[in-house]
C-alpha cells in the first residue's frame, strides 16, 4: 500500500491500449433493450443487500448489469481527448477498470466498453481459470450464479498520475457499489467476494504486468432463503 499522494502529470494524452484476448470472438447477447424498472434511487439503496444464496440467472440479464455499470457514454475530444464518461466515477475519467463475466457454459466472457460488446475469449491456462473457481466456490458455496472478475489496465493511470495506485483501487470500489445498485435495481442478487481474481489474469493473461485484478463478485436471481448483510 503506498501512503504518498497521486499526483497528475500535465500533458498526458490517454492512449487507450488495447488489451490482447486470445481468439476474441463477439457474442449476440441481448442486453441492449434491457431497461430498470421504475424504482426510486431512495428505493435501490434501503433495499440493497449482499446475498450469498442464489440460482443462476440468465446470462443476458447478468451481462446487463455489466454493461450498464461500464459502458461509455461518450469519449471526450481536444483537452479530454481519451477521457471517457460513464455512470460509475473514475479517476482522470479515464475508467481503468474491466469486467470479464466467467459462465460455465460459455467459458469466458469480457466486456468491451469501447466497442459496447461481449467477447467470448480463449483461456491460456485452464488449471489457473480452474482454480479460481474454487476459490469462488470456497467463499460462496451456495452462489450458484455468474462469477464477474473486475481488472484493471493500469497504463493510461500510471501514465497520468505519479503513485497512481491508490486510485486504482478507489475507481473498483466505484465500480463494486455501482454494479451492486444496477443488479438491485434490476432485482438480481449481489456479493462481492472480498478476493482479488489473480488466477484469473494468470489464465487469460498470462505475464501481463499492466493488468491488476481488482476484485471478484456474484450475481445471481435472488433464492427464498437468503442471508442478507
């Protein structure tokens, strides 16, 4: 943990690097017509909770919430050119942080924000996506839902900012309670899992330094018996 203060350097243009999945391949997942309900924003926060027993819920409808918490309204131009906007707040407004959705059936699913698609990309290691699994199984054994790995590519933050990590990690903890207030509002059950998804960069980005995981959740279709926190 570094105690020293971020601190900007002037002239940074973002560059925006793109990341390299093996074999990416766009899915038609139907998550663009998907709308909240008429809930009020007073309402989504009293009745949010952490579930830790729930049922699979579609893919479509976890993929919502993915895209909805992290998709870019517009990219900025001239002075804020590479500087995107999005629900969720974000450091430099440069939005470091990722989501790849891990769904038994499908394998592994990553979000493009820049392109507003699903890909499905190649593992590189299946014992290191294996073992992740475990451990997620290990900390919520009655989750029976969607994994959703956070990641985040550290090069456009430590370009523009001097002791950059600190903000790092505020921007996945944005990005955790937004996608907490999405999924509650689209009345899906949410937990993050207090575990960093390491095996998951180690899978499917084997020896890439600029890529930190940021933390792991489940989301699921909300169960009867249920512990709330």
């Amino acid at each position: 943990m570094t105690l020293i203060d971020p601190r900007p350097n002037v002239g940074f243009i973002p560059c925006g690097d793109a990341i390299r999945w093996l074999n990416p391949r766009i899915m038609d997942l139907d998550v663009g017509s998907r709308s909240f309900e008429q809930r009020s924003l007073a309402s989504v926060f009293r009745s949010r909770r952490s579930t830790r027993i729930f049922s699979e819920a579609p893919i479509e409808e976890v993929a919502s919430v993915i895209r909805e918490t992290l998709r870019i309204h517009f990219v900025g131009e001239g002075t804020s050119h590479g500087r995107k906007l999005k629900a969720v707040v974000s450091a430099g407004a440069l939005h470091p942080v990722k989501a790849i959705l891990l769904d038994r059936a499908a394998g592994a699913i990553a979000y493009d924000d820049f392109a507003d698609c699903f890909l499905a990309v190649g593992v590189r290691d299946n014992q290191h996506l294996d073992a992740f699994l475990e451990n997620c199984r290990k900390v919520l054994p009655q989750a029976n839902g969607h994994w959703v790995a956070l990641i985040a590519d550290s090069s456009d933050l430590s370009r523009l900012y001097s002791h950059y990590q600190s903000l790092l990690w505020r921007d996945a903890g944005a990005v955790i309670q937004a996608m907490a207030l999405v999924a509650e509002a689209r009345d899906l059950a949410f937990c993050p899992l207090g575990i960093l998804g390491q095996q998951v960069v180690d899978a499917l980005l084997p020896g890439n330094s600029r890529i930190v995981p940021v933390g792991v959740a489940a989301i699921g279709k909300p169960s009867l018996d249920q512990i709330p926190s």
